[in-house]
C-alpha cells in the first residue's frame, strides 16, 4: 500500500494530501502500484528545468524549491514545496522550472500520462487533480500581488505567516527555516541584503526575533499578520 511519508516522520494523514483526498483503500491501491518512491539528498532535483515534462510528485518528507533560471542566470523562485504537496503539473512538453530539495526527502513519482488515465478511471481522483489545479492558479495569483502590491516590509512579513502555516511542526514560537535568506529573496524579489534589513527592523519593532540564523520567533502575531492579509 502506498505510504504517505517516510517512516522517520510524522504521519501525513491521506487527506492531508490533496491528490489522495477521500479516495478509497482499492483506489489507493490503484495508485500504489503506479508510484515509485524518490529518495533525495540535499541539493538535489527531482526534475530539471527544460527537461520532458513526462513525471509529476506528490512530497512525502521533506521541504523542496521550484525555480525557473532565466538565460542570464537569474533565479525567481516560485514557490517551496512540502509534505502532502503535489508538484509537476505542466501544460507543455518540458518542465518550465526545476524542483530542488532543500532537505533530505522523499516523494512519490508518477508518470503523468498514466496518472491522468487513471483520473478517468476514478472520478474523486480526477476532482482532486481539478482542485490542485485550480489551487496552483490561487497560489500564483497570490505571488504576483505579493510582487506586485507589497513593499520590503509587508513582502517578509507575508512570507513569515506563510511559513508558519505551510511548514510542518511550526509554531509562533519556533519556526525552523529550511530555506537560506537568498532562497527567500529569490521568492520575494529582494535581495538577499533587503531580506537581512528588513528581518532586523521586524524585530526592533517587536514582531519576531531570531533565535538563530535558521529559525524565527513570532512575538505579535496579530501584528505580523495585519501586514497583510491575501484571502
């Protein structure tokens, strides 16, 4: 039976998974026999960007990072990615960005092609597969008025809420970052030095502190929340 996470974690529960969401034990089944399990170490990709867009990923441990590189080298990074999230889904031939692991991980490979064969077997897969979509098209709306509307300060603040409700085990008072400040950088549109200033006047206004360079303590949620609220 396909496993949801990797023995050394904590549990993902099925409908915690959006692409498991409701399905049946025999359609688990189903989908069990078309996965292959990815174990990956740091640093490494679980696809390249510009290669064939035939594999798509549903994370079972572990944080990673979706990144399109323009062809002078600049990074946007477009989103991070954690257990229970599906990944890979393209309307083209080959993958627009690559999907890099910032932690050891493991997650869940099928190939795309079946995957939407069997969504035609299975009329809740292929809701959940409708749902993620629209999802991902909620999630890109939100980036660009991220981008677009928000300035340095709201832009962290944003990005400290989103991490306390995406990555698992966080808390207000601890919130363990698998990500450099470079990597949220890339994500916000600021630079690595703007990220660092801005981190520092968060905390001289009271809203968090930094226990260490990896991880963030939120003092005033309603505060940090209040800088912005995308519904």
């Amino acid at each position: 039976m396909l496993q949801l996470c990797h023995p050394t974690e904590s549990p993902v529960r099925q409908n915690d998974c959006p692409l498991f969401k409701s399905l049946s034990a025999d359609e688990m089944l189903v989908l069990s026999q078309n996965a292959r399990l990815r174990l990956m170490d740091r640093q490494q990709y679980l696809c390249l960007q510009h290669s064939p867009s035939d594999r798509v990923f549903n994370m079972a441990s572990g944080c990673a990072m979706v990144e399109r590189i323009s062809n002078d080298g600049r990074r946007q990074v477009l989103a991070f990615v954690f257990a229970g999230d599906f990944i890979g889904l393209s309307n083209s031939e080959h993958y627009e960005y690559g999907i890099k692991c910032l932690t050891p991980s493991t997650a869940y490979e099928f190939k795309r092609k079946k995957l939407y064969e069997l969504s035609e077997e299975i009329p809740t897969l292929k809701q959940n597969l409708k749902s993620l979509r629209s999802m991902i098209l909620q999630l890109t709306f939100d980036q660009v008025y991220l981008l677009g509307q928000l300035n340095a300060y709201e832009r962290v603040g944003y990005a400290i809420s989103h991490f306390l409700k995406r990555i698992p085990g966080a808390t207000p008072e601890h919130i363990e970052l698998p990500m450099t400040r470079a990597d949220i950088g890339d994500y916000l549109g600021l630079t690595v030095e703007t990220v660092s200033r801005t981190l520092s006047r968060l905390k001289k206004d009271g809203l968090i502190t930094t226990p260490s360079p990896t991880s963030i303590r939120i003092m005033d949620p309603e505060s940090l929340t209040s800088l912005v609220n995308i519904e």
